[in-house]
C-alpha cells in the first residue's frame, strides 16, 4: 500500500510539474514573441529536456502502476484510471497535490454508471483550493419527480422539499434548517426583510445603493455577490431588474440548490478561487460577512485585485459587514483597501457586539467604494 501511494503521489507532482512547466514556458515564449530566437526554437532546450523527463516519467509510473496492479492487494494503492485519463486532457490544479487520498477518493467511481453521492468530499476539495475539480464521467444523481412549476417570485411561500437530493445533509427538509437557524437563508419570510431598512449605519439598503449610483450618474445593472449564502441579494435586487451571480459553498447546507430554485444564478466557487467573469463587465461587487478576518491576509489581498478586475471603472465595491479585529482594521484591512485608490462613498464601523465580538474586540465595516474612472 506503501508503495502504491507513493506512487500515486509521485504521479501526482509529476502532472502538476508538467503543468507548472508548460505554464512557464507558455509565459516566457509570450515575453519573447517579437525576439527572433524564439522563432527557430520555440522551446528552450533546457525546458524541453524537462519536459520529456517528466513525461517520460509519468509513462514509466503508469506503466509500472498497470504491471503492479494484479499484486497490489488494497484498493487504495490502485490509481483511479479516470484521474489519470483526466490528466491527459486538463491540467489538475496544484492544491489536489496536497490531499492525493482525498483526490483519488473522489475520482474512484464506475465510469458510465451513477455517481457516488459525495458532495462533502467535493465540498472539502474545492475548499482545500482543488479546484476546478477534475471532471467525471458518470451520472450525477437527481430527482425523480420532474417539478410542474417554478417560482418566478424569488422569494416564494415555500421552498418544496420534493425538488432535492436531501441523502448528504443533516437535515432532510427546509424547515428543520430553519429550526436550526432561522438565519440560513431558507425562512423566505426573513429573507424578504433583508437589504429593505435602515437600522444602523452599517446598513445599506438597497434603494439608497441605487439611489447613490443614479446621483453619480451610475448604472448598476450587472453584479456579483461573493458569499452569497441562499442568494438573498440577488433576489431582491432582481425586484429591480438587476442581474446578480451569486457565489456560494454548500458548508452543510443546500445553498447553491436554493439559489438555483429561486431562479438565481449560482456559481459554486471557493473564495480563492479567481471570479470566472470577463475584465471590467460588472457595476457592482458586493462582500457579505463571509468574507472577514478568517480568510488569510494574503487570500483576501488577490481577492480585492480580482474585484478589481471584474469591476468596470465607476463601478462599486461593497464590503457588507466585514468584521476583523479592531486594531487589524487600523493596521491591515483599512490600508489594504486603500491601495485600491477608491473613492469612498461610505465608510462606517461599529464594534460587533455578539459574544465572539466582545471577546475578540472585533468591529465591523461597512464600506461602499467607488473604482476610479482613471488611475
Ligand atoms: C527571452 O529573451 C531574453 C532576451 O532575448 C533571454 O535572455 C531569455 O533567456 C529568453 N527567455 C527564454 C525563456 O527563452
Ligand atoms: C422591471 O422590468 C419590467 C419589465 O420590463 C418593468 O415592468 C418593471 O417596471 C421594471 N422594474 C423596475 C423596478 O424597474
Ligand atoms: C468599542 O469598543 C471599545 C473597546 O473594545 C471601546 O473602547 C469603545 O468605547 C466602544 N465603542 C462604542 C461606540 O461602544
């Protein structure tokens, strides 16, 4: 078993290596596009040696790995033939690198057939930064009763039990998430009250968002709600005829399928994954109180830059309730924020009062900025 893992492993920095490898070149041949050396080699000869040792030392793994096979007595010591076959096709990000058991755990499945039923394994993958996961040839489970209608209100009386897979969660309806919190985003009467009032200054509701933008002679039409847990704001705001993709995990709890029923755009990506959404084409980034002091710094740093790149200039930033330390806030955040170079519209704190606030001396910020139509 011993041996097999190692292997596995072995394959496994073999195909990131490569990637790594190819992504470097792909760079420098870029950089030296108008030299006219790298019109006769378009690979450096160094690099290409690399190359081919690795790839020979993946075929030597794989073949090495289907000889061994017939004595390997564990099941875990076999390399799922779909991760390798994947491999061939797709780069396999760096970070599955780190949780091979995990990995090849979920690419163990019977081609053609119906998937395994492992969305937390998913779930754990994508958080520990493997993602995309590699793809899988098999059929993924659904219901068996074909809805007859869907809301177009989103914000329906109900959502319907009958429309989800409820096998992977604790809880196997919407009310029983709702007695566990009312405040997960499943009690649809609680969900109609948010973004609506005004009942300290770290809120924003949203007629006076949009209020702000038509006096700047702004326009929010297109947005991205980043931890946007059932897609509350996407609901409300497409009241308003905007359009809102709202990024969710499912920690738990059927979020993304909840965003979906709504009639909502749901995006299942990690928060440091880079925003699957073209240069400069979104009005509005809004941050719920997803996004605070427990991303690390440098995470959040690349994720503020992504915000940028999406954003189009005017457009706006919208930090919702973050909270962090206090002194963090003076020292970290409000500095990093500010090497954006926006303007501020709003800026408001407030020392976050629940039990864990008042033991960490945590504040909130509630911040609207505004990305410079030039820098
Ligand atoms: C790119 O061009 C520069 C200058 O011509 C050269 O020094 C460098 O080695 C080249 N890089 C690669 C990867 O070929
Ligand atoms: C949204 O669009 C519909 C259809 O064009 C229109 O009737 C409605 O007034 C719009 N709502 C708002 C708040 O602009
Ligand atoms: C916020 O908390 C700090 C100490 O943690 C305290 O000194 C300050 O007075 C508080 N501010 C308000 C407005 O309550």
């Amino acid at each position: 078993m011993g041996f097999g893992m190692g292997l596995n492993l072995l394959l496994l920095l073999a195909m990131v290596a490569t990637n790594i490898l190819s992504l470097y070149h792909l760079s420098s041949s870029l950089q030296n596009k108008s030299s006219s050396s790298s019109l006769s080699s378009p690979i450096p000869d160094h690099l290409h040696h690399q190359l081919n040792t690795i790839r020979a030392t993946i075929n030597h793994l794989t073949n090495l790995r289907s000889t061994t096979k017939p004595t390997s007595s564990k099941p875990i010591s076999s390399l799922p033939s779909d991760l390798l076959l994947y491999s061939h096709l797709s780069p396999i990000a760096s970070s599955c690198r780190n949780y091979p058991e995990l990995l090849h755990k979920y690419m163990n499945y019977k081609p053609y057939s119906i998937c395994p039923l492992d969305n937390d394994l998913a779930e754990s993958l994508i958080l520990r930064g493997c993602h995309p996961l590699p793809r899988r040839r098999c059929f993924s489970q659904t219901i068996t009763k074909i809805p007859s209608s869907l809301p177009i209100n989103p914000f329906p009386s109900s959502l319907p039990d009958s429309a989800m897979i409820w096998a992977s969660y604790r809880c196997k309806n919407f009310q029983c998430f709702n007695s566990v919190n009312e405040n997960l985003g499943f009690n649809m009467m609680i969900e109609s009250n948010k973004f609506t009032s005004f009942q300290s200054d770290l809120d924003l509701p949203i007629s006076q968002l949009l209020q702000i933008a038509k006096m700047g002679m702004s326009v929010i039409r297109l947005a991205l709600d980043v931890g946007a847990a059932t897609g509350t704001f996407a609901a409300k705001m497409k009241l308003y005829n905007v359009t809102v993709l709202s990024t969710s995990m499912n920690l738990g709890a059927p979020y993304n399928e909840v965003i979906a029923l709504r009639g909502l755009v749901p995006l299942h990506v990690p928060l440091q994954q880079r925003f699957p959404i073209f240069d400069g084409v979104v009005d509005l980034v809004r941050f719920s109180h997803a996004i605070n002091r427990w991303i690390p710094i440098n995470a959040m740093e690349f994720m503020f830059y992504d915000v940028d790149r999406v954003l189009r200039s005017g457009g706006y930033f919208w930090l919702d309730h973050f909270f962090s330390k206090g002194v963090d806030l003076e020292k970290i955040y409000a500095p990093l924020i500010g090497k954006l170079g926006y303007k501020k519209i709003k800026w408001a704190t407030a020392n976050k009062t629940d039990s864990s606030g008042l033991k960490n001396g945590e504040v909130y910020l509630t911040a609207l900025l505004q990305k410079p139509i030039v820098k």
